[in-house]
C-alpha cells in the first residue's frame, strides 16, 4: 500500500512524544523518529491497511527502542522479576502506600518521568501507551504484537509498578479488612477503564469503600493516572532539524 506523506508528518509529532517519554533522552527520541521513517518508507509495501497507519509506525518505534536496549546490553533485573516482586508486595493484604505523597510526586512531571524511567520497557511502553497517549488495550496488544489479555496484564502490572516507584519510602503497612485484597487490587485497572460489570463494580466500591489499605492504592493509581494524562497535552512540537530531515527522506516516497 502507497504511504501518504501528509500522514507521516502528521504521525511525527505524536510518535516523538512517544519516543521521547521512554528514552528521556531528546536526541535518541530524534533517532528514533527517523529510523522509524526510514523503515517505513523502505518496507511501506509491507503495510497492508490490517490496523492504522499510526498503529504500525508506533510498533516499529516500539521494535526499534527494543533492539537498541537489547544492544546496550542492559543487565538490570528481567521484566518477569520486576513484575513477580511488585505483584507479591500487591498480593499482601496490608501493603498500601502514603497516597498524598503518591499523588503529590505525580503532579510534578519531572518526578512522574523519572518513576517512568525506573520501569523495565515493556510496562514503561504500555502504560505510555494507554494513559498518556490514550491508546486502546486493543491497540496497544497490536503495536507490542501480543494478546489483548497479555496487553492488559502489562497496563495492570505498569499502573502497578509506577504507583510503587512514585511511593517509594512512603510504603507503609495497615490492618487490612480480612477481604480478599488481592482480588480487589487485580481488579483497579478494569475498573478504571471500565471494563467491570456493575455487579463487579458495586462489589469493588464496597471493598475499597470498607478497606484501609486498597483504598489509598486506587486513589494512588488515580492520580498518578491524571498525571499521565497531562503528559500529553500540549501536543509536543517536533524540532525544526527533525522535521526538516524527515522532509527530506518524504520526498523519496
């Protein structure tokens, strides 16, 4: 399928924010942005129409960010580690978090972005994805070419992960209610989206309503969710030398 270039300049500014929120670095964002080009304008035959044309950009930029990570030849903790531990200190009923402080740090950007970085990059890209660039767990499973029950699980567990980076030494322990915590506490992601039944929702209000210690865990997730969204409005504005060179691989298409 022929590539339009007014769709992939328009596709620039959004695919930088993206960039430039898992690298943190303006320059790699750059790199990144027009190796996606480049790629997409040499294999344009290989889009085919199947998703969005943002859709697919945004999944070459995710594979080629994955294949500069894997060649700086990072040896910190695996993705599963990570997970494992952060949902294990979930699953205690009596774990919650400080949540004006949880809230308070991501109201500051800088301290949200660099919780964001703490983040191995499938849940970084995932939670990028859905709450700052509003992406579908849909398309997120698509972009990161996994289930969409896998996609979900890598939003629950990214929420989870960033509420406990932003927490930090505000951890603390409480007297749960004896209810089934971890029940609840796999359901906040769901439920923020939406996506529970309304008995399911009822019976987690009352849960959260009854519990000292899910309670400030979801308002955590809730503000730290509201920040994320502010992270993408204003719209970023590419750099003129990025555009202008992006200009330049376009007019070959």
């Amino acid at each position: 399928m022929a590539l339009n270039i007014d769709e992939l300049n328009d596709a620039a500014a959004r695919l930088y924010r993206y960039a430039l929120s898992l690298c943190r670095d303006h320059d790699l964002a750059e790199d990144l942005v027009q190796d996606t080009m480049v790629k997409a304008i040499e294999h344009g035959e290989a889009f085919r129409g199947d998703s969005s044309l943002q859709t697919w950009l945004h999944r070459i930029l995710h594979n080629c960010y994955v294949d500069d990570v894997r060649a700086s030849h990072d040896t910190s903790t695996s993705p599963k580690d990570v997970a494992a531990l952060v949902e294990k200190r979930w699953q205690d009923d009596s774990y919650t978090v400080d949540v004006e402080k949880v809230v308070l740090r991501a109201e500051r950007d800088e301290e949200l972005r660099d919780a964001l970085a703490t983040m191995p990059l499938t849940y970084r890209s995932a939670v990028i994805l859905h709450d700052v660039e509003d992406w579908t767990a849909a398309h997120i499973a698509e972009i990161h070419e996994v289930s969409l029950s896998a996609a979900k699980q890598r939003i629950r567990r990214g929420r989870m992960m960033l509420v406990d980076a932003l927490a930090a030494s505000a951890r603390r322990h409480a007297e749960p209610t004896g209810a089934d915590c971890w029940d609840a506490r796999q359901k906040v992601s769901d439920y923020l989206d939406g996506d529970l039944s309304q008995p399911e929702r009822e019976a987690f209000e009352g849960h959260i309503d009854d519990c000292p210690t899910c309670g400030p865990l979801v308002a955590g997730m809730v503000g730290v969710r509201k920040g994320l969204g502010r992270l993408r409005l204003p719209d970023t504005v590419i750099a003129p030398e990025l555009a202008e060179r992006l200009m330049a691989l376009n007019t070959g298409v």
